[in-house]
C-alpha cells in the first residue's frame, strides 16, 4: 500500500537558519506534489506544487525539490523566522487521482 | 465566499448521538473533500464530491458515517451514533479542478468533534 513518510520528531533551528524537511514516499510514483503549512487550530494552507517533471521549485524563501529515483522530496525554508513555526505536511499524489494523500506532517520549531 | 467555511467549530456530544457537520466551499469550486484529523495523527481522507458525479466514498470509515452536497455547493457530513473514536477534527477543503490535473486544495479551520 502507497505510504508517506514524514520525520515525526519535531525539528528546532535557530532564526537565521535554513530548516530542511523531508518527505519519503513508497508503492507509488506521484505525478506530483504538494507541500502544505498548518498552525494549530487552523486547516493546512497550500504553499507550493511541483510535478514528476521538474526538479526543483522555489517560491520567496521557500524551495521544494523532487527526486523520483530516490521517492523523495525535500523542503527548505531559508532566513527562517519564528513565524515559520507550524506543522509541514506533503502530500504526493497519483496521476489521474483528485485526492491528494497526506503524510503526517514535520512540526518545525524555529527559535529566535 | 472568501474562503471554506465550516460550522460548528467546536461540537461536544454523548456517546450514541448523531451529529451533523456543515461546510460551505468556495463559490465556484466544483470539488469538495471531507478530511479527519485525529490528535497527533495525520489526514485521513473521508469522502470526495466533484461536480454532479457519484462522490466517491472509499474513505469512509463505516456505515455511520454519512454525507451529501446539495446543489453542488453546501455539503453535510452526518455522523450516527457517535462512538469515542470518532473523536477528531473534521476538515473541509474545496477545490477547482482543472485540466492541468494538478488539484490544490482550500481548507476550511475544521470541526472539532468531541464525544464523550
């Protein structure tokens, strides 16, 4: 069955630092995906998408790459901020699938 | 509207009872999601509506759990006879999808159901 692995430790850095995410997928070959933000009590906010097809995407301080050969994709914040600190949830999803599957997020802690 | 409104936030209800939860999508968006989020644990997808097609409920975790969407908008997600598990947030999302097949969905801020 498809599974999603997300590092269940929280990660701290320090304000400043690059903080680096990652998401490992198994028993499937996504088309594409997304990386979503959730702060607690709140629902997930889409931040970025990437496809099969493109190596790495980058949106202001934030960068997603994927790597289909290794089933992996990688999240980076630089400069981070305190205000980074939320859950970091990806979801790789099946061509021809409207329902994207969830890992269990990264919870990232940045300090100041 | 502007965003994925869900009600009510919060519900706290007995073991046994049927509890109603309410989502109301963007306007526009053609699909909408149902989505359950336990403590600690991640997404689990419940049920999926796109446009006038027959949802599909593969996520559904049994026969008490319930939804339907009225004129492709509001949708409703019943729970029967709610059971101590049941216990999550219950999250919304809609989206639009479009022929470039990618799906980015809208959350709503969820319903926290507990059940005592």
């Amino acid at each position: 069955s498809q599974k999603i692995e997300q590092n269940s430790e929280a990660l701290n850095i320090q304000e400043g630092k690059t903080a680096t995410l990652t998401c490992n997928y198994t028993n499937y070959s996504p088309a594409y995906l997304q990386w979503y933000r959730q702060d607690p009590g709140r629902g997930p906010v889409f931040l970025l998408l990437i496809r099969e097809n493109e190596k790495e995407k980058r949106k202001e301080r934030l960068k997603v790459t994927f790597d289909t050969t290794l089933k992996q994709s990688l999240f980076h914040i630089t400069a981070s901020q305190p205000a980074d600190s939320a859950t970091y949830l990806c979801a790789p999803t099946s061509g021809g699938s409207y329902i994207p599957t969830f890992g269990r997020g990264t919870s990232l802690i940045v300090h100041p | 509207g502007a965003g994925v409104s869900q009600s009510p936030s919060n519900k706290v209800t007995e073991k046994g009872k049927d509890v109603e939860l309410r989502c109301d999508p963007i306007s526009g968006h053609t699909a909408l999601y149902w989505y359950r989020q336990s403590l600690g644990q991640g997404l689990e997808f419940l049920i999926y509506f796109q446009g006038n097609s027959a949802p599909d409920k593969s996520g559904l975790p049994s026969d008490r759990f319930s939804a339907e969407r009225t004129g492709g908008s509001v949708s409703t997600l019943t729970i029967q006879r709610t059971q101590q598990e049941d216990s999550a947030v219950y999250l919304c999302a809609s989206s639009l999808v479009g022929s470039s097949g990618a799906n980015v969905l809208t959350f709503g801020a969820g319903s926290r159901l507990t059940v005592l």
